[in-house]
C-alpha cells in the first residue's frame, strides 16, 4: 500500500526454529520477547528508519535476549568457546556484508554494519577480531550460565577423560541434539527499500571452524523485489541455496508465497530443517517451516501476529499480496 508517496512499512522478525518451545520458557515469554523487538522497531520504521538501520537494530535487540541462539546467550562449540556469525544484505543496493566466527563481540551485526561500506564485505574470525580493534569496540562475554551448563551437562562424559575432545564428535553433532535457534530481521521501509539480517551462535557443539549459513548468501539474502532470513539447520539451508533461491524466483516474476512453497516442496524431498521468514516489494510477508515450531512475529502495518501457535506439520503461510 502507498500513501503519499510512502509505503506503508513491513517487518518480520524470527528467533529460531526447533523441535519445541519448553527450554525458551514457553509461548507467553517468547511471544512477549518477540512482541517487544516488534513493537520498538515497527516504530523506527514509522519514524522513516530505513530498512537496512531497522533490521540492525531489530537485530542487536535480538542478540541481547538471552533466550535466543545470538549475541548474548550464543550456544557454545564443541570447544566450549562460543564463536558468533551475522550478515546483512541491502535490497536496495544488493549489497552483502558478514563476520564468521567473530568472539568477544555484544553485536555481531554491529559489525556486518560497518562491513557494508567496506571493499572486503565478509571477514571470519581473525580479520574480524582485527575490526574490532581497529573500531575498538568494547570485548564483551556473551556467556549465559544456562549455556554453560547445557555444554557441562553435554561434555560430561568428556571429564572422565584426561583430555577433552576439542572437536566434535559425530554423536554429539546430530541434527536432533542440535542447538538450534538464531535470529533473525526482515524490513520493508516507507521508500519501498528491502532489507534483511540473520545472527547466530551456530548450531552448538560444532566443530571448530564449522562455517554457518547464516553468513552466507544461502542464509540471509534479498534484492529489490524479495528479503529473507532462514534458521535451522545451517548445512540443511546451504545444500538449498534456500535464501538465494526464494529470492530469485522472486525477482524472476513469481509471487512470494508461490516461490516459498516451491522452494519448500523441493527442499522437504530432502527431509530439510528449517524455518523461513521474508517480505516482498509489495508488502507481502511470508513465513515457512519444515521444522516443528518457529519463532517468528511480524507487523503488517494494521496489527501484530506471530508464528509459535502453528501446527507441527511442515507449513507456508502469508499475508498480502503475495500468493
Ligand atoms: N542456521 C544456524 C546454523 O546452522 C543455526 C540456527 O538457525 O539455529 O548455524
């Protein structure tokens, strides 16, 4: 819808896909959580933020909740260290820009930020530490004692030993024993600009050096016409290309919800695990799982809606335009 020239503003914002809500403090906390991101960075978006500043704010917002996998509360890697990944990508100028593997950080995305005005635009974890020097942002612990305990409970096998396994071991890596969560922002502003971000401790337990699709194309992808942001599985969203993909039939001509469900019925010959969230240029939103729930919440300009009560069966669904 365009009033006075300006179109009325879209967001979605995700806090993971999993297997259930329990370990988050169930449907009313995580829905308040969300609810809170939503409403502060709906109304940046009123106030004419654009949409690559709103999805970096929705984003730091997300990372400071230590319910959800990014920023504060990240889940830790089969070393016990947590190592964070974030990216961002301008609709508008279908520009890239992420960190891999970044320590000792409050805002991954903070990073990806800067990185959007840089002729290197991904950096993994050394050259990341060295942005942070160079920016002399603050070292910060993102460690929750709830993590830390879940790694103690998980390795404790690991302390009758007289050494620790410091890369995972295939057992521990399985998808269903897998921390799942990330966060995620995506934006229409009163321009019609699109934007998208994703942030991550990863899927836990992984092996050191292991690269997330949150900072990759795959993961978090948009151009002028669709933005979008995925969670799950990260190999199960790379080997789809599934960002990139939805995208591309996007710009191609096809409406939002039908390139979901297209995408989707691919991917699910696959048995994938994920969940996804994505805007169009005409305000569609749209939203999809493969996994059994996803956390995800939206404003479509009249009301606030969200994602937590949805039926465990594999699922696409929108509002707008767009299917
Ligand atoms: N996609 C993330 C990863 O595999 C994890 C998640 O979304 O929960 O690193």
């Amino acid at each position: 819808m365009v009033l006075d020239g300006r179109v009325q503003p879209k967001l979605i914002i995700h806090g993971g896909a999993g297997s259930s809500l329990k370990g988050k403090g169930g449907v009313e906390v995580v829905r308040h959580s969300l609810f809170k991101v939503v409403e502060e960075v709906y109304a940046f978006l009123l106030s004419g933020a654009s949409a690559l500043d709103a999805v970096v704010r929705g984003c730091e917002l997300l990372e400071d909740d230590p319910r959800f996998n990014a920023g504060t509360g990240s889940v830790l890697q089969s070393d016990g260290q947590i190592r964070m990944s974030a990216a961002l990508m301008d609709g508008d100028r279908r520009r890239f820009s992420g960190v891999i593997n970044v320590s000792r950080v409050q805002h991954p995305i903070d990073l990806a930020q800067t990185l959007q005005n840089s002729p290197d635009r991904v950096l993994s974890d050394y050259g990341a530490a060295e942005l942070l020097r160079e920016l002399q942002i603050p070292s910060y612990d993102a460690l929750t004692d709830l993590r830390l305990q879940e790694w103690i409970q998980e390795r404790q096998e690991n302390f009758v030993k007289t050494m620790a396994g410091v890369v995972a071991e295939q057992e521990l890596v399985e998808p269903s024993n897998a921390r799942r969560g990330t966060i995620g922002v995506v934006a229409l502003d009163e321009q019609g600009r699109l934007a998208a971000g994703t942030s991550t401790g990863g899927k836990g337990f992984e092996r050191i050096g292991r690269v997330s699709d949150s900072a990759m194309p795959a993961g978090n992808y948009a151009t002028a016409h669709a933005a979008v942001s995925c969670t799950g599985i990260g190999e199960d969203i790379i080997d789809e290309c599934l960002a990139g993909r939805i995208v591309v039939r996007v710009t191609d001509g096809l409406p939002l919800l039908v390139a979901m469900k297209r995408s989707f019925s691919e991917a699910q010959e696959h048995q994938r695990d994920f969940g996804v969230i994505a805007i169009d240029a005409t305000g569609a939103i749209a939203w999809g799982k493969t996994s059994e729930v996803l956390l995800a919440a939206y404003h479509d300009g009249q009301q606030i809606g969200d994602t937590l009560e949805m039926s465990e069966e594999p699922i696409v669904q929108g509002l707008g335009d767009g299917g």
